[in-house]
C-alpha cells in the first residue's frame, strides 16, 4: 500500500472516502487511534493509503478536486 494522503482536517478523511469508495478504490485510514494519545486535540496527522495499482487513478480524482496528495 502506498501513501496517498496524510492531513490533520477532520473532515477531509471522510471526504476523500466517499469520493474514492465511489470509484471503487480500496483505502485504509491509518493512524485513526492516535487521538487517544494525543488527547484529542487533532494535532497527530492521519493517512490513507490506498493499494499500488490504485494510486494513480486516486492522485487523478483528488487532483481534479484541488486536494493536494502526497507525492
């Protein structure tokens, strides 16, 4: 799996979760546990990672969108 996305907006994860679920691109939010550490104050990023082959056509759709990725 590779790293498609790492941000700290609350409200991105499950954004790009509909739209890449729409296309039929399995991710995994890593990292969603971390606020139990961190005492819930949003400062620990969290990532999606999306499968190999999929990453290029996940990069295409954020970037339609103006989301920025990781590169």
């Amino acid at each position: 799996m590779k790293e498609l996305l790492r941000t700290t907006d609350p409200t991105l994860i499950p954004y790009v979760t509909a739209l890449l679920e729409g296309e039929d691109i399995a991710l995994f939010v890593m990292d969603v546990h971390m606020s139990a550490l961190e005492g819930s104050i949003g400062i620990l990023p969290r990532r999606i990672m999306v499968r190999d082959q999929d990453l290029f056509r996940a990069r295409a759709i954020l970037r339609d969108l103006d989301i920025a990725t990781e590169s």
